[in-house]
C-alpha cells in the first residue's frame, strides 16, 4: 500500500487546544482536586516542565432551570444555547494558558508558545452551519465550535474513497446510510489537534471499521449472536495478526479479505501502524480486545434471553463502549503518552470513566432508534426501567443522572491526575481525551439523521 502523503491543510490547534478541555485542565488549579493520582509524579519524574496550572480558569458551577440541560462552561460562565442556535466559541486566553509545545510525529510548527506572533489570516473563513438537533434536556456537556468545514469537507469525501475503492465495505443500497452516519464531522470534531487530515485518517478509518464489524456481525446488517465469537476472533487477526506455519500462513492472509469487516479491519489497522509506534499500536489492539469481549456478553444474554441487573450492564458497557476511539488522541494529535504513562491506575481509570460517560450518551441518543429497530435491545434506561421497576420515562432519566455522575467523576479525576503529573504530554492527552467526550456528544446531538429524542419532558 503506498504511503499517503501529507495534507497541505493547516492543524488548528493553536485556536481550538486553547478552548477544549480547560474545564478539565482548569480543576487542576484547585487545591481540593486531590484524588490520588500523586503516584505519576514518580515515574514522569524529569520528563517536563509544569505548566502554569495557577493560572488555568476553573469552570464555574452554573445553576438550572428544572429540565434544562446542564452545560457546563469552557473557560467563562455562559447560558446554554437556544435550540438550533450556534455555539460561539469562548474566548481565546492569553499565553499563560498554553502548556508547552508538543513534540513528535507530524508537530513541526505545532508549538502553542509561538501562537501569539502568528501573522493574522487575510480572511476569515466562512463560518461553518450552526449545529442540527437539542441536547438532551437535564444532560451535563460541554459545547463545542462548529468543526472546520474544510476538513470535514475532505475527510468525508477521503473515506468515501476508502470505503468504496480500497476496501468494498458496502453495497450501493447502503450508501445513504454511510453518508448519514457524517463520520467526517464526528471525527474533526472529536480530533481538534490532529497536524493533517491524513492524522484524521486514521481515527476515521478505524471508526468505520469498527462499525463495519458491528453492523454486519452484531447487529443491523445480518450480525447475530450465535457464533459471534468466532467471526470477531478471525476479524481480530486483521487487527493482531496470526503467527503461524508457512503451510497455514497464506490461508489466513487470504481470510482477511473474506468479508467487508475483515477488509476494513485489515486495511484501517495498516494504516494506524505505519504511523504509530509500536506501543501505541499494541495499545490499540488491547482496547479492540476489550470491546470484542463487550460484544460477546451482550450477545450471550441476547441468547439467554438475560436481562442484567443495572451494575452488570455497566460492567459489560465498560468493555463494549468507545473507550478505543479517544485512547489514540495521541497518535491522531502526532505525539507519543508513554506507555508507562498510559498504564498508570490513575490513567487507566481517567480513561475508564471517560469511556463509560460516552457510551451511556450513546445509549441516550440511540433509545428512540433502538426501540424503532427489530428485537430487543439492552440500553441503560431499559435497565434500569426493568431491574429497578419504574416508567420508561424515570428509567431514562435515572440514565441521564448516571452519566452526569461519571463525567463529573471523569473530570475530577482528570483534574488530579493533571495537578499530580505536570508532564506536557500526560496533560495534553488529558485534555484530548476531554475533546473527544465532548466532540462525541456534539456529533450524538448534532446526528437527527440517526438520532432524535423520546417525548419525557
């Protein structure tokens, strides 16, 4: 496969790195965030110098109206938007809020130190549509700029092209469906930072991928649960590869090209690891581990006919949800987390909880489609509808205070990990993981193509 050049499309980073995640970098200010992550300090020691967390706003507590939904302020207090109304983007601080300068793959001219003697754009560009669809009312976000319609533009039409061309991943009577799913939108959203669009690629590739093996082995388009295990394990081949005799080698080399999941697989995975290193590659295939078993419990109590109780399905959602999507901000961003950083308990559990917040969102977003979809789908508020034995309506908003409780969790353990390991890419990660939870409620809210919300308020 030859190696896609660079895009000649300028990062912005300098801009957006500036508004995501302070509300998450900023509680590291506070001299009560001091939730026992001190144990980073040891390893990362002489690896950077500390930013000036002083000097990071910490976002404020904004009091609601009953029903309204609970957005919370990047760096100033602000009203939520009206319905349908653009989300204007906060004020950019002053160089006192930048932590230094990423280094790395692709971070030539990245440094956020130099952002003020940058020269001024001749033209502004045209300002991107204001964002589709309502936040779920009660739910605690955080809103986020319109992302740059230029690369949303050609990652859309990139991905196309892979799909159609590179790896046949769907039928032409599918199309609408993979346009709908605006994935070029999802991932700009979610990868403010990345150098190039070709950065881009990979989260983009991946995330088809994955929804690829879902569709077609679990779910919409022909999946099921009997004998799941033994397509997603073939289809993890594609991702961590089989070492084996010459006799059998070529056998299952052919196999990756079996099916459209394995191609995807296949070719996405080839992708990532001609630009990450090895241990972020390996980091990757671990969490693609862990999601495959989430599949797999959910699918043996489809079989079963097993309603979990309320703790066991957010044990099983803490395996089946997106926690790979935001754990390769670095390589998307062109820099390296450490692995021994990576593995630290109190990384480990920022990414958990990070983790766990997005997918109930998905839960919410997806519960009017779920219900309108044949069979029976296991979400959060029809767990808890079920086990606990309340209305539909109070199952669903005891989901919504679930996952206010795990980002509010999340952002307080990431607010001590950053004060307890200053270390420039332990925090730059953090705040791309906090970017990513929120580009991924801004896609869930934005998507009225897939989503729309029940009638509870």
């Amino acid at each position: 496969m030859p190696e896609p050049g660079p895009s000649p499309l300028q990062s912005s980073l300098p801009t957006a790195a500036a508004h995501f995640g302070i509300h998450v970098l900023g509680r590291a200010a506070d001299p009560t965030v001091t939730a026992g992550a001190a144990a980073l300090t040891a390893v990362a020691t002489g690896a950077g110098t500390p930013p000036a967390a002083a000097s990071l706003p910490v976002a404020g507590t904004v009091p609601t109206a009953a029903g309204a939904s609970v957005v919370a302020p990047a760096a100033v207090a602000a009203p939520a938007s009206p319905a349908g109304a653009a989300v204007a983007a906060p004020p950019v601080p002053g160089p006192g809020f930048v932590l230094p300068g990423p280094t790395g793959l692709g971070t030539a001219g990245l440094s956020l130190a130099r952002r003020e003697a940058a020269p001024e754009p001749p033209e502004a560009p045209a300002p991107a549509a204001p964002a589709e669809g309502r936040p779920i009312p009660g739910l605690y976000f955080h809103p986020v700029p319109e992302p740059d319609p230029v690369r949303v533009d050609e990652v859309s039409r990139r991905i196309k092209a892979w799909a159609l061309d590179e790896v046949q991943l769907y039928p032409e009577d599918w199309e609408g469906e993979f346009d709908g799913f605006s994935v070029g939108r999802y991932m700009v959203a979610c990868h403010p930072d990345a150098p190039t669009v070709e950065h881009l690629m990979l989260a983009t590739r991946l995330m088809v991928a994955e929804n690829a093996v879902d569709d077609c082995y679990c779910e919409d388009h022909g999946g099921s649960p009997i004998g799941l295990g033994g397509r997603l394990l073939l289809a993890h081949t594609a991702l961590d590869p089989l070492h084996t005799t010459t006799e059998y080698q070529p056998l299952w080399a052919e196999s990756l090209h079996a099916d459209a999941p394995r191609r995807a697989y296949r070719s996405a995975m080839e992708y990532f690891v001609n630009q990450s290193t090895p241990s972020q590659a390996d980091r990757f295939r671990h969490d693609m581990a862990r999601l495959h078993m989430g599949y797999l419990a959910e699918a043996a109590w489809a079989e079963t006919d097993h309603m979990p109780e309320v703790w066991e399905y957010l044990a099983m959602r803490q395996f089946n949800n997106f926690r790979p999507c935001p754990t390769i901000t670095d390589t998307v961003g062109g820099y390296e987390l450490p692995a021994d950083l990576h593995a630290q308990p109190a990384m480990q559990r920022v990414l958990a909880l990070a983790g766990n917040a997005t997918t109930i969102v998905n839960d919410l977003y997806s519960y009017v489609k779920e219900l309108d979809s044949p069979g029976n789908h296991l979400n959060l508020p029809v767990v808890i509808a079920d086990r606990e034995g309340v209305s539909d309506r109070e199952g669903y908003l005891k989901a919504v205070e679930v996952h206010n409780d795990l980002m509010r969790d999340f952002e307080a353990e990431a607010a001590a990990l950053a004060a307890a390991c200053p270390v420039p890419t332990v925090q730059r990660f953090l705040r791309g993981v906090a970017v990513w939870v929120d580009g991924n409620h801004y896609w869930h809210q934005t998507n009225t193509y897939r989503y729309s919300l029940p009638d509870f308020w």
